[in-house]
C-alpha cells in the first residue's frame, strides 16, 4: 500500500496539508507530464522512508486548477513543502533521489 495521499479537491487539500500537525511534502502533477511520471517513484520511495516526519501527497494540477493556481503552480512537477500551514519550500521539475532527500532534510 502507497504512503502517498492523493488529494482530490480543495477541501481536501486544506484537511490534509494546511491543517496537517507535521510537515507536507505536496508533488502538483498531472497524468500527461513525463516528468511526473519519472518523479513519482522517487516521491512514494520518500513517503516510505520519511513516514514518521512527514506527510506526502500528490494533487493532480488538471483536476484542481483553483488550488495550483493560489499556490502559484505554473510549471510541474512542482514540489512543495509546508509547515504549520505554510509553503516553506518549492523545488520545480524532475529531481534526482539524491536532491529530493536533500529538499525534504532542508525543510523537516
């Protein structure tokens, strides 16, 4: 079973990642985007070996426009980080394992 939540709407969205009591690593992504699809390995590996310090989910940028729109999403992958309700950090496009741990480290 996957570690990584897959936020559906804005609601959720709020539920899952601003009220969260532990840090959310957050990958904005859409089905067409190759290099979502050559990152998502490496986010469910992270939610796998950073379960106990964070949160990761996925938000489909297609499906949720409104939501990658307020966060300023206009590139993906986009990958974000937030704290107590807030974006702490943003890397954009295809990281290797190496980088995406370091990203996550940084910010937890």
């Amino acid at each position: 079973m996957s570690n990584v939540v897959e936020v559906q709407n804005k609601n959720d969205f709020v539920e899952t990642v601003i009220n969260s009591d532990k840090p959310v690593l957050v990958d904005f992504w859409a089905e067409w985007c190759g290099p979502c699809k050559q990152l998502a390995p490496l986010v469910e590996a992270a939610a796998e070996e950073f379960k106990n310090d964070i949160t990761v989910c996925k938000m489909d940028v297609d499906a949720n426009r409104e939501t990658a729109a307020e966060y300023g999403i206009r590139s993906i992958p986009t990958l974000m980080i937030f704290a107590n309700g807030e974006s702490v950090g943003t890397e954009i496009g295809a990281l290797t394992k190496l980088q995406l741990d370091e990203f996550i480290r940084s910010k937890i």
